[in-house]
C-alpha cells in the first residue's frame, strides 16, 4: 500500500448516475410504446440495457476498490487517518471506515488479540532480551522458571515475554 488515496471522483459518479437514467427511461418509453400496441424494435432496448450493466459494473468496481484501499490504509495508518487522506474521502467512506474500526476492534476484544500489533510475522521465535529492573521469577507456558534481575539477559520465546516488554520490564536487544 503506497498510503495515499485520490479523492473521491463525485462529478464523474453522478455524471454515470444521470446517463443510466436517462437511458433507462428511454428502455421504459420503448417498451410501453410495444405494450401499447406499436410495434418497435428491442435491439435498441437490448443496446442500452447493456450500457445500463456495463455502467453498474465500472461504478461498483469503483466503489469496491476504493473500500479495499480504505480498508488497507486502516492496517496501516491505524484508527486514525491523516488529514490529507481523510479530505479525499467521502461521507460515506467516513461512516463506512468507523464502522470498520469498530467492527475490527470488537472482534480483537472478543479474541483476546491485537492483530494490528505485528503486521510483519517474526524472523524469529525467540529473542534475546534485558532486563531493565528486578522483575524476580518469570515461568514460561512451557513451565521453564527464569530469574530476570536487573541488567541479566536471555534468550527467551517472543510470545512469553511481549508483554514485559511492552511494561518496560524487558527491552528487546537487536
């Protein structure tokens, strides 16, 4: 994703909006004309039905892929967008983004995991950390009891230790 999102293209979507009506109405008149006893000819209805399914299609394509950007920005930017990628949404593309964030953090609630979190999977399992303070016994799922005092080190499973981590018990050595 590039983070970037050129602005809704309002005058063209209703420029498309008012062709397929205007073509529809004429598919109406056509066929009321041939219901009414006169006889006319449906290519032309047949024609313009076409232009009708081939408008919806461009139109709905259009929307969908902005929505998969919008969508990709939210896992990139997080809940909140910068302001010059905001300007080029639409109303509903605001509504429809908060609907999302909602939707999405819901679901990490309900899971117990924020999968915002590591967006890249790990080079590796474990990693080797220090301590920043006296923590005392540390014992991993695997039930290993590791003594984590002040400046010690060690080579520990990344899933055990992020939380201290991110308590500023342990820091990660790169």
């Amino acid at each position: 994703m590039d983070g970037t999102l050129p602005p809704y293209n309002e005058d063209l979507v209703r420029q498309v909006l008012e062709e397929m009506k205007i073509l529809f109405e004429q598919n109406q008149k056509e066929v009321a004309l041939t219901v009414d006893g006169e006889t006319g000819l449906f290519s032309g209805v047949h024609l313009r039905h076409a232009s009708l399914e081939r408008n919806k299609r461009c139109l709905l394509s259009y929307i969908y892929n902005r929505m998969l950007r919008i969508k990709g920005l939210r896992w990139e930017f997080g809940t909140v967008l910068p302001e010059d990628i905001k300007y080029n949404l639409c109303e509903q593309e605001i509504q429809w983004f908060t609907k999302y964030n909602k939707s999405l953090a819901t679901y990490m609630r309900t899971v117990g995991l924020d999968l915002t979190q590591d967006m890249k999977p790990p080079k590796s399992l474990y990693i080797e950390v220090r301590c920043l303070e006296d923590y005392g016994e540390f014992e991993t799922e695997d039930g290993t009891v590791v003594l984590l005092k002040k400046n010690s080190q060690h080579f520990l499973p990344r899933s055990h230790c992020e939380h201290l981590i991110r308590q500023g018990i342990l820091e990660h050595i790169l």
